[in-house]
C-alpha cells in the first residue's frame, strides 16, 4: 500500500520541461510503527547533540512515545516541550524555542504538523543545523516544503529556508489526529484541481513555464487522496496513509518547480485573503486547508461559469487602468495590508493597460483551450460532498467569511501576488463582478435554508 519516496528524493530528475528537478530530503516514511526507525535515521546520520522541540498536545500525540523509544536506544537528548495554547509561528513561538534550545545543538526533531513544523524549520535554518519533522496530523502540503509560514510584523509572511532531512508519518498518530486537520488535509490537496487550471492557463496566456511532468505528480497526488475520502471518516489507516502520501507529493512537486506554483493557485489566494481580514480582527479563523477547501468549491463554480460565458473582446479591448479608483478599491478591500498590495502592482503592473490588452489576445487566440480546461475540472458539487462527507465547511459563510467580504476577494484575492489564473482571467474579462453576484446570490440566500445538521461544528 505504501510509497517508496526514494525515487523522488536526493537525485537530479533532468526532466523533458528542460529544467533539472531535486528534492533534497533523505527519508520519507509514511507506516505504521514508523516512530521506531527515528533511532535508525538519527544514527544513519552520526546526528549527535539532539533536541526534541513538541507542544503541550504534540507530546501527548507522539512526543511521549518518540521519547522513550530514543531512550531505549540509548539516544541522548535534550526537550523542549511548548506551552501549545496561543502558540503561533511569530516573533514571541521563534523565541520561545530559541531561548530553550541548547547552543550546541546539531539535530532538531520537530514533533507536530503546523506552528512547530514552521518554528522549527526557521530557527534550524537560522542555527544553521537540520531538521526532522515527525507529523502529528496529516493537515497541509508543508511537510516537504522549504518555506516557513511566519507571522512577523502580525502579518503573514513566507521565509525561504531549507527542508527537513527526514519526514516521518507514523499512521497510528495520523489517524488519532483531530478530524478538523485531516479533513484540512484533504481541503489543501484538492485544492491542486484549481492550481492545475491556473497554470496551464498561464502557460498558454502568458508563456509562463509548465511541467507535464510535474503535472502528473500532482494528479497522483489528488488521486490519492479522492480515493482516501470515502474511509477516511472512519480512520482507516490505508486511507490516511494515502492522504499523507497525497501531502507529501504535492510538497515534492513543489520542491521540484522551486516555488509553490503546481499547489497553490486561486483556490489558495481566496484562502489567504480571507485569513488576512480574518488576522486584521485578530482571529485566525479555520485551519489553512479547511479555508483552501471551501476556496476550491468557489473557484470551480468560477471555472464553470467562465467555461459557458460568451466573451467580446472587441469591447474589453477598450480598457483602460483607472489606478485612482482601484487604489481607493484596495484600501477599502484590503484595509491596513493595502500598501502591500499596491507597492506590488507598482512593482509588476499586472493590471496595466498594456498588460491586461496583450493578455486579452491572448485569451482570445486560446479560449477554446481554456474553455476545455474548465469543462475538464470536476463539478464543485463533487468537491463540496467530499468536504460534507468529512464534516468540514463547504460555503465561506461557514468560516465566517460575510457577503461583502466574499465579494472583495472575487475581486482583489489576486493582488495578492503576482500568479496569474482564474481571479485575473475574470479580471481581464470583466467578469468578475456578475461572476461574484451570481454565487453571492446563490450562497448567501441559501445561507438561511441550510438545516443545522449540515453546519459543521
Ligand atoms: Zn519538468
Ligand atoms: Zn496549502
């Protein structure tokens, strides 16, 4: 049942896209009982000077049995163990671990999935010595990742810093992980439907480069998991094996382009603007991949709305940018993070005049290919009974996300950054705001018709 990740790791792939791909991690065990053969990694490695780094519930899921199993190997060992309640991955979580951990430390074994899987892989990048990750809920893509996701400044920002040399899943911690991070897990790998459209889109609208190749992971990687749902409900340990594969995959596709392209695509800018309102109140909202879940659903009822829409360019081709009144659009959508978003359109002017014109033609040279490429994706319907069928959200109104609030990240989620897909396809179009309406109409009249039994806890 298992994968061998030994082919996909510490070698040169000189891939057909003609770029060379490497994903420099040593080990990936994802089975049960795979907690036992840290001792064998950490000596396969002559690691000395250790230190354990675990929260006050990651103890209780795996950093107690990690602990005894290193004693018995006679390991020796230093522990940090957290307090895990307002543990975040910012200034205050980096000192916390930096004050605790010995000088002279050579290995940091993370026990956890998300703040200290971010916290450890920051400060041993910044000490300059590796890391294990040793997962205690198969909740995100990041496993394999080499960015850090930090709150700095009590904004959200990603540090570049290096990958784990071991990802350990062991299944029968997976399994007892929280059912709200499992099913985050599944919402963040889905969510790939939506990166793959986008970039293919991109390929064929602004040249950007692509990989078929890795394109064919990630598709493993959402099969994996589309074939998990149905026993993951209950646990089963084949099913959360192949979700944690489907993780770590989609990390290593990632790890291969070098940047987060193949995995996060519109589906992830809608999730990212909403945590970002969410912060600007002081709230944090739901789990990352709970938020990209119900981010899938939105993008692919947009996808099939653009699929079916009748476009004329000779009209769109008399735009202009009025920069004046969407600077003041961003203020109002984007509150205090707006600098940010207009020193950035300042930068690449992805919504100039000249821009939007050129990608315009090309939209119009290629729209039977778009077109194909939204009828391919699968019905937002079958998306959101997967999400149902896990007990997670499926509507923004469930993560607290309010009417005006959907509206303005239809319309701004994608100055963000500068990737482009299907927010700025809708943008070029001029489609976005009817395309808001239609499902604002659609979801937030429905909002009061959906019985309690379906509302998540
Ligand atoms: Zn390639
Ligand atoms: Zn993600």
């Amino acid at each position: 049942m298992s994968t061998s990740f030994s082919d996909y790791l510490n070698h040169e792939i000189h891939c057909s896209c003609g770029r060379t791909h490497l994903c420099d991690i040593d080990d990936i065990l994802i089975e049960d009982g795979a907690l036992a053969r840290v001792p064998a990694l950490i000596q396969k490695g002559g690691y000395t000077d250790i230190c354990l780094v675990e929260d006050s519930n990651t103890a209780k899921a795996a950093g107690n049995a990690l602990k005894e199993i290193l004693q018995n190997a006679g390991i020796i060992f230093h522990t940090v163990t957290l307090h895990a309640e307002g543990l975040l991955p910012d200034e205050y979580g980096i000192g916390a671990v930096l004050t605790r951990v010995p000088a002279d430390c050579k290995l940091l074994l993370a026990v956890g999935s998300g703040t200290i899987n971010d916290l450890c892989r920051f400060v041993s990048y910044k000490m300059n010595i590796e890391y294990f990750i040793i997962g205690t809920a198969p909740s995100m893509d990041g496993f394999t990742s080499n960015v850090a996701a930090m709150i700095t400044d009590h904004t959200k920002t990603t540090y570049e810093t290096h990958r784990p040399k071991a990802v350990i899943g062991d299944l029968s911690v997976l399994a007892d992980a929280p059912m709200d991070l499992i099913a985050a897990g599944v919402g963040d790998v889905i969510g790939k439907y939506v990166c793959l459209a986008d970039w293919k889109a991109a390929h064929l609208i602004t040249g950007e480069y692509f990989c078929s190749n890795v394109e064919t992971l990630v598709h493993k990687s959402i099969q994996k998991v589309s074939d998990a749902v149905p026993k993951i409900g209950s646990r089963d340990k084949s099913a959360i094996a192949g979700l944690m594969e489907g993780l770590v995959l989609s990390g290593i596709a990632m790890s291969y382009i070098g940047n987060s392209r193949p995995a996060s695509g519109s589906e992830h800018h809608l999730s990212h603007y909403w945590e970002m309102m969410f912060l600007q109140h002081g709230d944090h909202g739901a789990w990352h991949g709970i938020k990209v879940g119900v981010g899938t659903v939105i993008a692919l009822k947009l996808y099939k709305l653009l699929a079916q829409a009748e476009l004329d360019f000779s009209a769109l081709s008399a735009y202009t940018f009025e920069e004046a009144s969407w600077t003041d659009s961003v203020f109002s959508a984007y509150g205090t993070a707006a600098p940010v978003v207009l020193s950035l359109e300042k930068k690449v002017r992805k919504n100039s005049t000249n821009e939007v014109l050129t990608r315009l033609q090309a939209l119009e040279t290629h729209l039977p290919k778009i077109r194909q490429i939204a009828e391919a994706l699968p019905e937002p319907e079958t998306i959101r009974d997967m999400l149902k069928h896990l007990g997670a959200p499926y509507e923004p109104w469930q993560l607290g996300v309010d009417d005006q609030m959907f509206q303005n990240s239809i319309l701004f989620a994608k100055d963000l950054r500068n990737r482009y897909g299907l927010l700025q396809i809708l943008y070029d179009t001029q489609l976005n705001h009817s395309f808001a309406d239609a499902i604002r109409k659609e979801i937030y009249v429905n909002e009061y018709s959906v019985t309690k039994e379906t509302v998540p806890v």
